[in-house]
C-alpha cells in the first residue's frame, strides 16, 4: 500500500529517488504515466495491468479518448541500484517539475508533484476538512 507524502530533488540528469517505502510496492520497474492535475502515476506492474484493462473495457467516443492519454502518455521506468529514477524530458515537462518534488502515496499508485503545484493544491479550498467530509458523506463513507 503506498501511503505518505516524501520531498525529494530532482537531479541534473532528471533523477529523483523514489522513497525506499515505495520501491517494494512499484517494483524494480513499473510504469510511469501523465496523470491528472498535471502530476505523475507511478503503477507496479500488477497495478498497471488492473488500470489497462478497466481502460480496455470503456466504450464510446470518451474512452478513445481516455485511452490515447493514458497509453500515449506512459512508459515503463526502472529503478537504479540507488533507489533512482529517470524521469523522462516528456514527463518533466507535462507536470512543470522542477528541482523540489513531492512524492505521494495514493493507496495503489504514487503520484509524482512539483512541490509548488502540490502546496498549492492541498491550500486550495477543495482540500479542507469540511469539504472532505462532505464528499466522504456524498460517497457513502
């Protein structure tokens, strides 16, 4: 279960470490993927094949396009003897990442944040307490 919210640098050669709490759950290689909110997905391999096939059975105009963000926009990484990762030009640059990142755990995926963006995200209203526990309530929980 990937769970927490780890702060890591991005190197000059596009590294960053992946938390050592994480690396078990992803695997030595697992895909990485443009996420939503302008973030990164980080999936094992297991959890990827789930997210595939949930894609694979959407149907209509929508799902096509689903589909064509999510398959375009992954690719399989792999983590160095270091606990590192090369995040691809493509991927630095669709999620704004800069030197500070922030990594987190999403329960089944980690999501990969340019520090900026994710302060600014968790500020945002949408963030608050009483929000959550009014989607909590909305979603049955």
């Amino acid at each position: 279960m990937l769970i927490g919210e780890y702060y890591h640098n991005l190197d000059a050669k596009g590294r960053v470490s992946i938390p050592s709490k994480f690396r078990d759950d992803l695997g030595g290689t697992f895909v990485l993927s443009k996420g939503l909110d302008n973030c990164l997905y980080a999936y094992s391999t297991k959890e990827w094949e789930g997210f595939q096939n949930e894609l694979l059975t959407l149907r209509g105009a929508d799902a096509q396009r689903v589909r064509r963000f999510f398959f375009s926009g992954a690719s399989e990484c792999e983590i160095d003897s270091q606990g590192r990762v090369v995040l691809p030009p493509m991927f630095r640059e669709y999620a704004g990442l800069k030197k500070e990142l922030v990594i987190i755990g999403v329960s089944n995926r980690a999501e990969i944040w340019d520090k900026e963006k994710w302060e600014k995200y968790i500020s945002d209203s949408s963030f608050d307490s009483e929000e959550i526990s009014d989607a909590m309530e909305r979603l049955g929980l």
